[in-house]
C-alpha cells in the first residue's frame, strides 16, 4: 500500500516495512505526534525528550535528526494503511564503535497490540549487518515495567559494563543486545530471536 505526501519522496531504500507498520526517516512533520507522546502523562519527565520539550528545544532536535546521509538515526512508524507518524525508533552511536543506544515510543492509541517489538525487531535485523551495529544500548525508566518487559523479550539482558551516561539518568536501568551478523543477531552469547514479533506492552518514555 503506497502513502502519500511526502512519505512519498523518501529513497525507497530507506523504507523499512514490517506485516502491519512502515518505518521510515523522521520528517518534520512529525513534530506534533512527537509532542503529543512526551506531553502524555505517562511519559516519564525525567527523560531526555520530555526535558527538551520542557525547553523548547524538541522542534530543533527534530530537524537536526532529519538531516542525514545514508542510514538516518531516527525513524518514524506508521501503520501500511496511514502515513500518520504513531511513534519513533532511534539508533544514536553511543560514543563506541558499533554501539548505538536503542530509543522509542509508541503513541497511547496503538499500545498492546505488539507493534513496538514488532518494528524494533525489523530496525535490529536491518543494521546486524558487517560493519554496522555491534551491541544496542537501552534504558528505560526505573518504573516502566512494560517497557523493560518488552526489551527483555527482544532479547535484551542487564547490562554487564556501564556505558557512560550523558543524558539517561543514571538511576534508569540499562539493559545491552549483541547483534553478531556471523550468526545473527544474538545476546551475550545466546541465539536472540529477533525475527517473530512478539506480542507485549509498554508506555511511551525509552526515549
């Protein structure tokens, strides 16, 4: 199903699509979605977006993400049947090479139906690739359970070296993944399963 607008004008290759969403790059556009989310009570306040929404600074940050060669940082999902942005995955370098820090959301309307975990598993499976992302980074608020939950089902396990923290405060449990391409995407040593999607919950706040 094509979308229209200015999905449309987004380099094919860039498109990403899973049985029931499209991930794309983040567009301006996105700005009101992206507003919504953090401005949602369960959205932890303390978290790098809600911080910078606070200051004025979220519309700046956007339009930097959406400036990109190749492989864009921040990606935008939608449902195959509406180009309407309902959430954001992002894979920032984490400051060593091949780690990246894991971020998201998921708008209140399409929780609990899975696809967090469904469009996560397909971003992961795209970049376990030679040269691209060695271990994912995540953190999650400490009473976001859902959200912890739903890392621990994509394979993600308490991480066993803590990488330095610029903007996750430090009380935020950490949790890492080890994307090895040789045998796929794998954690701690252990085959993760990133291929099914998995059914689950979470609230808005990994970002």
């Amino acid at each position: 199903m094509k979308h229209r607008g200015a999905v449309s004008q987004i380099v094919p290759e860039l498109l990403i699509d899973t049985p029931r969403c499209r991930i794309r790059p983040a567009q301006p556009e996105d700005l009101a979605a992206l507003e919504e989310a953090v401005s949602d009570p369960a959205f932890p306040a303390d978290l790098p977006l809600a911080r910078m929404h606070r200051a004025g600074e979220l519309k700046a940050w956007l339009e930097k993400c959406c400036r990109h060669d190749g492989e864009p940082r921040l990606r935008s999902l939608t449902l195959l049947a509406s180009p309407a942005c309902i959430g954001q995955i992002g894979l920032f370098p984490e400051g060593r090479p091949g780690t990246y820090w894991l971020s998201y959301w998921l708008a209140p309307a399409v929780q609990g139906q899975g696809l967090a975990s469904e469009c996560i598993r397909a971003l992961l499976d795209r970049h376990a690739q030679p040269g691209g992302c060695k271990r994912v980074v995540a953190a999650a608020a400490p009473g976001n359970a859902r959200s912890l939950a739903l890392l621990r089902r994509l394979g993600f396990l308490p991480a066993d070296e803590l990488p330095p923290r610029t903007v996750i405060p430090p009380d935020h449990p950490c949790l890492t993944l080890d994307l090895l391409p040789a045998a796929g995407p794998r954690q701690h040593g252990r085959a993760a399963k990133l291929s099914r999607p998995a059914q689950g919950h979470h609230r808005p706040g990994a970002l």
